[in-house]
C-alpha cells in the first residue's frame, strides 16, 4: 500500500503543478461549448483555490493510505467521487458568483 499512496500524493503534485502553470486557462474538466466566462480574474483564481482544495483532498488520501495497514480500495474510489464532486461544486459556486453564464 505504501507504492499506492506515493502515487496518489504524486498525482496530487502533478495537478497542483498543473493548476499553477495553466491558472490563466479554463482546465480540461471544466471545458464547456455553452460555458461563456463573465469574470476572468475571478473565474481563475476560484479555478485556482478549488485545485488546491483537491490536491489536499489527494494529499491526505495518499498519507491514509500509507499509514493504514490494512486498507481497502473504497478509500481510493471515495477520493476520485470527492474529486468530482468538487469539481461540480466549483461550477456550481462559479455560477452563483456570476464569473460564468450558460447559453
């Protein structure tokens, strides 16, 4: 399990990478033909903290992982679930402060 949770804090790093670097782009996730930005700056930074949120979300998935010896895979399973969720939740409160609107 130790192997298991090296590579999820090592996903983790590499989004966290990837939302630093490409902060000022809507992420592939997110990507939507109807999706039409009202507030860039806005819009990327709550981009950029709803990544933080879920590499923290992988960060101490990884270190359950590692710590607990005798596991399941339900843990992991529930991370990427929490994972989706709060990408839903960023749309969700992105269009609540107005920094988007659908056609």
């Amino acid at each position: 399990m130790m192997l298991m949770g090296l590579s999820i804090i090592f996903i983790g790093i590499i989004y966290l990478i990837y939302s630093i670097l490409f902060r000022n782009k809507v992420t592939l996730w997110h990507k939507n033909n109807n999706m039409i930005i009202l507030n860039e700056k806005g819009y990327f930074k709550l981009q950029l903290y709803f990544s933080m949120i879920s590499f923290l979300l992988f960060l101490l998935t990884g270190i359950l992982v590692i710590t607990i010896t005798n596991i399941n895979t339900s843990y992991i399973i529930l991370s990427v679930f929490i994972f989706h969720i709060i990408n839903c939740l960023f749309k969700i409160q992105s269009k609540k402060l107005e920094y988007i609107s659908y056609k």
